[in-house]
C-alpha cells in the first residue's frame, strides 16, 4: 500500500473500499465504486481486500465490509458500510473535495 501512503502524505483525496471475494454485498458495491473511480481524477481509489490486508483494515477499525473510506489530509472525513449506491459515493466524495 505504498502508493495509499504516498498520496496520504500528499494530502490527497483517498477513497478505500474494503471488501473480500467471498462477500456478496461487495460484489454489488465493487462495480460502482469502479463507476465513481473511472469518472472522477484526482482522488486516489484504491481496493483493500481485508484477508490480504488485516493489518490496514484493523488500523481503520473495519469491523463490517463492504466499507468505503473517504480521507483527505490523513484524516477519515466519511465513511459508508453496507450496500451503498453509485449516488451515495458520489455525494460523500463531493462533501470532501
């Protein structure tokens, strides 16, 4: 997660969706957070998958997934858990730009 680190410390817009394969809800989150990332430059998305990174989802607090995280400036300014809409994430990600 390099890359999550370097933009954090540029202090750009971060979008993270933690999510897993096996998760049905994320399945139907996942295309839509690709949606929003696809039409909006800028801000950093980036897919966490929480087997593979326990650590980053711990250090975050994810307790249920899918979540979505909005940061900007290493800080959490909004967060969405469960099934979400595309205009949900849209909204949120307009609150913090």
């Amino acid at each position: 997660m390099n890359e999550y680190a370097d933009s954090v410390q540029n202090n750009e817009i971060v979008v993270l969706d933690f999510y897993a394969h096996w998760c049905g809800p994320c399945k139907v989150v996942g295309p839509l957070f690709e949606e929003v990332s696809n039409e909006n430059e800028g801000p950093y998305f980036a897919k966490v998958n929480v087997d593979d990174e326990q650590e980053l989802a711990q250090q975050f607090g994810i307790r249920s997934i899918p979540t979505i995280l909005f940061i900007k400036s290493g800080e959490v300014q909004g967060k969405l858990i469960g099934l979400t809409s595309k205009k949900q994430i849209e909204e949120q990600l307009n609150l913090i730009k």
